[in-house]
C-alpha cells in the first residue's frame, strides 16, 4: 500500500467540499496519554432522535502515515447522514507496531462507548469502517476477542474498504508493521471468522491494484463458511484511493460506494 503523505491530503481535505448538513464539534479529544492518541468528533446540523449512532472510522496509510485532519470529508459525510461520527488518529510504525495501532484503536473505540452519550450518540454499541490498513483494523476489533471483549458486543457491525485480510511473504510494508516475519496467523483476518462474528460489508474496488479484490473476496468466503454474516460488492469502475474518494461530495456519484455504507450501518442502528 502506498504511504499517504500529508500535504497532498492536506490539500484535499482542506479543498474538498464538506457535507453541509453536519459540522466538527470537537477537534482534539485525548483517548490516551501520548501525543497521538487523539479523535476528532462529528455531528448531524439536524438531528431526527435524540440519540445518534456511533460509527468510528479508522484511515490507512500502511500503518506508517495518515492523520486525522485528512479525513474531515469522511466524518462530515457520515455525520450528514445522522450519525455521530468519530476519526481517531494512533501509532504508526516504526514506533507503533503491531500490537501497538490496534491497541490504541480499541482504546479510542471504547473511549466513544463510554463518552458518545454526553455529545448526543447512542450507549452500547458501534459500527467500526476502515479504508486499506485501517480496514485491517476494523477486522481486528471486530473479529479478534482480544480487543473488545469475547462477546464483540459493542459492536453492531463493521465495514471494510479496499482491507488487507490474509498476507503471504512478508514484505517491506508489513516488515515495518509488524516484524520481519509480518502478521502471524493469529493477527491475520481470514484466520479469525467464526460463528457469532458482527454483520460484515466488505467493499473493493475491481481496478484495485495495491489490495487486489481478492483479499474481501476469500475473508467473505471465511465468514460464510463459519455461519457469519457477509455482504461482499466489488466496484469495477474504483480503484484503491477512490474507494475512500467517493465519500467525497465532487465525486460521490461515482459509485454507489458512499450510500451502500450508510444504508448498512442504518441498518445495524435500528
């Protein structure tokens, strides 16, 4: 996976427009003590209830680069459609190597189930997103019971973006990531399907090149054979970085990417 340097994204994110229908309402918010243990926080201009489901979105970037401020298209684009919508920054490699990221992304996901009621947000359960790396860590949280609990309660449901979820040879991207071996079996996605898993939407684009199709193809294969709930869609049209462009205003109407996003997690809020 290619790095995402900040400055092109900070031009994107700073230039695209944003959902007018929602705003930022909190910038900053420590989940953690070190410095990048940080989470931005959307909302709705308009609320239908009182209370607001939660979704956390986590960015890629090879587990070596991305922040959070890059992403404000997506937490407004979320927020828009009525949820209360959080993008949480956490370690990169090579001082946050694996476990270190998923720790830090459990940390922030439990942080808004325990704190997403007093900004407006539903108590007791969560629809994690990830796009390319971070899609690997929605997987994480989602399938492996070591970061939120045997149960997986909290979590409604989880959609993946162009993810990574089985690895064969190590190479220089997970060598930084997760040692010179890469992802043990144990921390690989596909190895971790079983019943009871959260409801899954596994998108990809058919142009992608980077992660190839095939990665959602066999993780949704995985979860069909252990009796867990699977959707997978490839895009023909999309390639890897516009899987998370269509979330976009200017190029939403691309692909029904963006709206099969929120009508799954609409779904798994009622």
């Amino acid at each position: 996976m290619p790095a995402l340097f900040k400055s092109p994204l900070a031009t994107f994110g700073r230039f695209v427009p944003k959902d007018a229908g929602s705003r930022r309402i909190e910038h900053d918010i420590a989940y953690g003590p070190e410095a990048c243990q940080r989470l931005s926080l959307f909302a709705p201009l308009r609320r239908d209830s009182d209370s607001l489901p939660l979704v956390m979105f986590f960015y890629g970037g090879s587990w070596r680069s991305g922040f959070r401020e890059g992403y404000e298209f997506v937490g407004r684009a979320l927020a828009a459609q009525g949820f209360l919508a959080a993008i949480a920054d956490y370690r990169l490699a090579p001082e946050g190597r694996f476990p270190v990221f998923l720790e830090d992304c459990a940390a922030a996901t439990q942080w808004l189930l325990a704190n997403g009621e007093h900004y407006g947000g539903s108590a007791g359960s969560i629809r994690l997103i990830g796009h390319s790396a971070g899609a690997y860590n929605a997987a994480m949280l989602a399938l492996d019971d070591r970061w939120l609990g045997p149960d997986h309660a909290p979590v409604a449901a989880w959609v993946g973006i162009a993810g990574p979820y089985a690895f064969g040879a190590a190479s220089a991207v997970t060598k930084a990531a997760f040692g010179p071996r890469g992802p043990a079996q144990d921390a690989q996605p596909v190895s971790l399907a079983k019943p009871g898993s959260p409801p899954a939407l596994l998108l990809h684009g058919g142009r992608d090149t980077v992660v190839l199709p095939a990665s959602s193809e066999e993780l949704g294969r995985r979860l069909h054979k252990a009796g867990a709930s699977a959707t997978v869609k490839i895009y023909p049209q999309l390639d890897h970085i516009a899987t998370i462009g269509v979330f976009a205003l200017p190029f939403r109407g691309r692909s029904s990417l963006f709206s099969d996003v929120v009508a799954f997690c609409k779904k798994h809020a009622e």
